[in-house]
C-alpha cells in the first residue's frame, strides 16, 4: 500500500510508510487534463462539475475497491503531479534509471 493512509477496504494492510519505507508513499492519481494553456478560471469551473464522485453512494463504491477519494482543485492536482513526478524522477536517478528524451 503505497498510499498515504491506510485503505478503509484493507484496514489491516499497512502503508509502506509505516513499515518503515516512506519514500514509496505514492498516492493513486486520477484526474482531467486540457489543453496548454487552458485558464485557471475553466480549469476551477470543470474541477467543481466533478466535485459529484464526492457524492457518498460513489465515495463508497470507489472505497470498495481500495480508491481514496480525495477531491480538489486544478492547482493542488497540478501540485500531486509534480511532486510524484519529482518522487518517480529521483526513484529512477537513483537505479541509474535514464530520463526519457522529450519531444
């Protein structure tokens, strides 16, 4: 269980974080992504037409199957994805893992 708490699912499983390895604490990301460019104000109007998977009959079913659900906005999305991006990067580095060339 790579994620930050422990999945309501799997009470009895434990993070990797308590076992002692907290750098593999990767949270499951799932998300929207627009074009370049798109503004901030259409991003927070799109995130708030999909603040319904808050609702509880679909927070329960995603619950079922190990998914946490943590709903929020463009910017602390953009920040989750930069951060395990950063995670993933120094993970690689560190197996002598090469970036992959950027178009």
């Amino acid at each position: 269980m790579t994620n930050k708490v422990r999945a309501p699912s799997a009470p009895d499983v434990a993070t990797a974080k308590e076992l002692g390895y907290p750098d593999l604490t990767l949270d499951g990301l799932v998300g929207l992504f627009g074009p370049a460019g798109m503004p901030l104000e259409l991003r927070r109007r799109i995130a708030k037409d999909f603040t319904a998977v808050a609702d509880d009959a679909i927070e329960q079913k995603l619950e079922a199957t190990g998914q946490l659900l943590n709903v929020g906005g463009p910017q602390e999305f953009a920040k989750s994805i930069d951060e395990q991006r950063a995670a993933v990067a120094g993970f690689a580095k560190e197996l002598g893992i090469p970036p992959l060339p950027q178009n």
